[in-house]
C-alpha cells in the first residue's frame, strides 16, 4: 500500500508540474506577444494624436 501512495502522489505531482510548466510556456509564447503588440498599438497612436496636435498649434 505505500508504494502505491508514493507512485500516486509523484504521478500526481509530476502531472501538476507539466501542466503548470505548459501553461506557463503558453503564457510566454502565446499570450506576451500580444500584450507587448498592443501596447506599441497605443503608444504609436498617443504619438500621432500628439504630433497631430502640435502641428496645428503652429
């Protein structure tokens, strides 16, 4: 019986360790491209709104 215990919980936690590892890799891949893609989204626009504004202010 403590054999079985020991293979179940190391299952357990080696399954929760790859799960953990694959979100965590989806998150890097996935998921920070995006993120850092929007966010040059809104920096480039707050530039052009503001050089559009101090090119009328003349």
């Amino acid at each position: 019986m403590g054999k079985f215990v020991k293979g179940f919980l190391f299952g357990t936690i080696s399954t929760l360790g790859a799960i953990a590892g694959a979100l965590f890799a989806f998150h890097k891949v996935v998921v920070e491209p995006v993120e850092e893609q929007v966010e040059r989204t809104e920096e480039n626009r707050r530039r052009a709104h503001r050089k559009q504004h101090s090119a009328h202010n003349g």
